[in-house]
C-alpha cells in the first residue's frame, strides 16, 4: 500500500526533521550570543545613549559600592590623569 507523502519517505523526512530542529537551535543560539559579539547589543549598561562610559565614572561607581578602596580610587584616578 503506498501513502504517497505520510510517513518518512524512505528515511527521509524524519532526517529533514532533525536537519531544521538543528537549523532553528543553530539561530537561537547565534542570536542569544550576538550581544557579546556586538558590544552588548540593547542591554549594555551605559551612561549615556550609546551604551559607552569612561574609565573615571566605572571606578567611581566601584569606590561606591565598597569594591576597591580609596587608596585604589586614587591610585586609578591618577593613573588616568
């Protein structure tokens, strides 16, 4: 009896099957990623529009928060001139 399309067409349809699952984990995967391999993409973390901040207002934010201490503060905001 032949079905004419249903089934796996001789071996065929279930590989085409996997072949687009791997495609679409393939995309997923790339596009999870593009905001690494773009700079940060949407969700950077910036003071301004562009996402971007200097160096004097990253040490500044991480003398605040307890994480170097003033003696590093002084020694990085002399360093940068």
């Amino acid at each position: 009896m032949m079905w004419h399309g249903f089934g796996f067409a001789g071996g065929w349809g279930g590989g085409m099957m996997f072949f687009w699952l791997l495609l679409i984990l393939l995309v997923v995967f790339l596009f999870s990623r593009r905001g690494r391999w773009m700079g940060g993409g949407c969700c950077s973390t910036g003071g301004d529009l562009h996402g971007s901040r200097d160096a004097l207002d990253i040490a500044k934010e991480r003398y605040a928060r307890g994480e170097i201490s003033e003696e590093d503060f002084q020694k990085i905001k002399k360093g940068l001139g």
